[in-house]
C-alpha cells in the first residue's frame, strides 16, 4: 500500500507542476516589464493592479472550494449536488459584481488614483470573475484527483499568458506610451483566464438552475469565516503595496505641491519594492505547489490511525524545506538580482532576507492551520487573520512615513511570526498535534546562524562568495538528511 507521505509527494509534485511553472514564468516575466518599463513608477501601477486583484480572488469564489473538499469529506454521494450548488452560487455573486465593477469604473479608477483609466478596472474585474468561476470545477479535478488534467488546464493558461505578454510588449509595445504597456498585461491575463472555463466547459454542460437554500446556507456558514480569514490574510499579504501608494503620496503631495509628481514618486517607490518581493516567490512558489495537495490530504487523512504522527513529520520536513529555500535565495542575491535587469530597482534588495524569512513563518503558519479546518472551528483561522490584517495596517501606517517601503517588509515578518505563534498556541489547545518544536528551533535557527555569520563576513560578489556561500548550503542539507534518517519512523 503506498504511504501516505509518498502520495503526498507525489500531488504535490504534479500541482507543484503547474504552479511552479506558473509562478517561475511570471517571476521570468519581471525582467521583461523592468526592460519595458524603465520607469519603476510604470512597474509600480502594475504592481497595484494585480495587488487589488489578490484581493478580489479571495472574496469572489466565497470559499467555496474549502467548503467543497469539507463537505465532499462528509458526503460523498452528494458530489454532484455539492458541485452544482456551490457553482451557481458563485456564479450569481459574480455576475453582479461585474456588473457593478463595469458600471462603476470611471469612479473606482479615480478613487485608486488610476483618473481615465476605467479601461484597467474593467478588464481587471473580468479576470478576477473569469477566475472566481473557473474555480470549482478546477477543485473538481483535484477531488477527483484528475491531477494530469488539472495540469494541463493551468499549463495551457501559463502559455497562452506568457505568449500574449511577450508578443504584445516585445512587438507592439510603445515606451513612450507606458499606459498601453499596463493594458496590454491586462488584456494578456484576460486571454489567459479565459482557457479555464473554455477547458472545462464540460462541467458547465450538466449545470440544472436549482438550488438547495438550505445546503448553500450551511456551506456558506462554514466558508464564511474562511473567506474572511482569507481576505484577512491577503491584507498581510499586498495592502502594503496600496498603503505604500497612498501615504507616500500624501507625504509627498505635501512637499512637492504637485500631484502628478507625487504620484510618480509614490509608484516609484511601490515599483522597486515590488521587483524585489518577487525574489521572495521562490519560497511562495513551493508554498503555493504545497498547499494545493496539502488540503485534500489532509482531509482525507483526517481518520488516519497514525494522523498526528503524520501531521509531525509533514511539519517537519516543510521547515527543513523553507529553511534550505531561504539560504539558498538570501545566500545567493548576487546572482538572484540580476533578473531584475535595471539597477535602477537594486536599492530594494535589503528588504529580499526578511521577506523570505515571512514567507518561512507563512508556510509553517500555513501547515498548522489545517487544525481548525479539520475540527470545524474556522472562526479562529478568521481571528488569527483579522489580527493579523490590524497589525499589518497599524505598522505599516506608523513606519512608512519614517522608513518607506523597509517598514513593509519588517512588518510582513513580524506578523507572520506572529501568526504562527498565534495559531500554534490555539491549536494546541482545541486541536493538539505534538509538533517537534525542538526541531524547528534547531532548523530554522541553524539556518540563521549560518546566514549572520556569512553576512558578517560579507564576502565580496564574485566566485569566491558563490563556492563559500553554496558550499555552507549544501553541507547544511546534508545535515538535515542526516538529522531526518536517524530519527526517521515509518508511518
């Protein structure tokens, strides 16, 4: 019987696929928008764009896709009814946002300081609609473990994205004009979002307009607090990058008197900030592969003899994980810099170290969070993030106007941290899974110490600091699978 933690390896490694694949394709893309855009404040209003987006795709598909996999869990016979009801819903939410978004976009584009540009807001809506929707029948493949299918679905759409990008800003692209640029990444994605539910139209055919009110009440009222953890979170995640466009353009509509300049300057400032959180994706880019085969498994694990056991050794091989992405990416920023191709941008590589050791304490806060999804009590994943989300806000609406875009990256670190303690510490009590805290303190502060002590040497750019620097990587791995072998248990 295959175990457990292989078939986990496994999905992961097909999911992983595609969004590694997406995500590496996209961070590829940064050095094309840096050479298109020579300005960061052209980069910054993308970067804006897509940060309201982040947003908009945790609100719209209503956590639909948790309560499906948690209900499906319980009732498998219902499978279609549970697809067909949880899709209307969604479907019919979206509807009447688009409508509303279409409707309402001059204004919104002049309140996101976007004046003349409803273009972006209807075009951006669209995505984040197309997506919302495509969204349940995409988690129908991964129930049904139809992963090969759902690979070619993402992978199809990553194409199609990346062609358009590449097509539309290397041949058609104006550098004078860099509004067409912003428009022509929008229309790319647009095209994109559309191949999912062109792909899985089949699922759309069997569709009956009834629905059960009393199974979406309850899916809803397990979702909701979810969704509101989930916008929550993202809050954590990319309001930093809206803050940092509004309260520096307050401050500097104040100094310069001129808000065309203040504009530029605070777009600017969002554009280098923004290029460099990209080198932290290689850490989001496993985390996101992860979390895809992590969910399903975790249910269906739920009534495993050995859970706890497993749960463990999950937790520990993550952090070991996170730990060698983190060394590996701040240990090697000499070499990661240059796919951001314009040194006009390098000033924000000081914020790359404490944004990967976020995106650490994410992934561990991530993996713990699966207790309160199991227990049903997804009200504190939403206290956790609501927390979370206040603490984001206030920091960074005390630190901006002192230290600019450092005081979001300091403030992503502390609140993940403070997040992963949080939900450890809850999760022990209504939840309790023995994690091997010796383990992480050994890992992740093995993995700080070699990180300061190289730092301290600062060994100058060149091949000497790549042997050193990959060498201590490398020799740190292999303690870590040495560590893991002697203490390793079959399940």
């Amino acid at each position: 019987m295959e175990s457990p933690i292989k078939r986990l390896l496994g999905q992961t490694a097909v999911y992983g696929l595609t969004v590694i694949l997406g995500r590496a394709l996209n961070f590829l893309l940064v050095p094309l928008y840096v050479y298109v855009f020579a300005e960061p404040k052209d980069y910054g209003v993308v970067s804006i764009l897509y940060a309201w987006v982040a947003f908009l795709i945790v609100l719209l598909p209503l956590g639909m896709e948790t309560a499906f996999f948690k209900f499906i869990s319980d009732n498998k016979e219902k499978k279609e009814d549970l697809f067909q009801n949880s899709f209307l819903t969604v479907g019919l939410f979206n509807a009447l946002f688009l409508i509303f978004a279409i409707a309402m976009s001059p204004k919104i584009a002049e309140w996101m300081l976007m004046k003349g540009h409803a273009e972006y807001i209807i075009l951006l809506a669209s995505i984040v609609c197309i997506d919302a929707v495509s969204a349940l029948p995409l988690a129908k493949l991964r129930i049904e473990n139809q992963a090969k299918r759902f690979a070619t679905i993402q992978i199809t759409a990553i194409a199609v994205n990346i062609f358009f990008n590449v097509v539309l800003l290397l041949f058609f692209f104006d550098k004078s004009q860099p509004e067409i640029g912003v428009l022509y990444i929008l229309v790319a994605n647009f095209l994109s979002s559309l191949v999912k539910p062109i792909m899985v139209y089949k699922d759309f055919m069997g569709i009956r307009f009834t629905f059960n009110k009393e199974l979406i009440k309850t899916m809803l009222i397990y979702s909701f607090p979810l969704v509101l953890a989930g916008f929550a979170g993202i809050i954590n995640e990319t309001i930093d990058r809206i803050l940092l466009q509004n309260i520096l353009y307050n401050i500097k509509l104040d100094e310069f008197g001129d808000p065309k300049q203040a504009i530029a300057y605070a777009e600017g400032q969002v554009g280098i900030y923004s290029a460099c959180y990209k080198l932290a994706m290689l850490v989001t880019i496993f985390l996101q592969a992860y979390k895809y085969a992590a969910e399903p498994f975790f249910f269906s694990n739920a009534q495993h003899e050995n859970r706890n056991k497993l749960y463990i050794k999950v937790m520990n091989y993550l952090i070991a994980l996170l730990c060698v992405v983190f060394l590996l990416v701040s240990l090697n920023l000499q070499l990661f810099k240059y796919f951001i191709p314009n040194s006009a941008y390098w000033e924000g590589l000081k914020v790359v170290p404490l944004l990967l050791l976020a995106n650490v304490f994410l992934g561990i806060y991530y993996n713990q969070s699966i207790w309160y999804k199991l227990s049903g009590q997804t009200k504190f994943g939403a206290y956790i993030a609501i927390g979370g989300a206040a603490l984001t806000i206030g920091m960074n609406f005390l630190l901006i106007p002192m230290i600019g875009y450092e005081a979001s990256a300091w403030t992503t670190m502390a609140v993940y941290a403070c997040q992963m303690i949080a939900s450890y510490l809850l999760g022990q009590k209504y939840y309790p899974i023995n994690y091997n805290i010796r383990k992480f303190i050994l890992y992740f502060g093995y993995a700080l110490l070699v990180f300061f002590i190289l730092r301290f040497f600062a060994i100058p750019d060149g091949w000497a600091q790549f042997v050193i620097h990959n060498t201590v990587i490398l020799l740190f791995i292999g303690s870590i699978y040495f560590i893991e072998k002697s203490t390793s248990k079959a399940l």
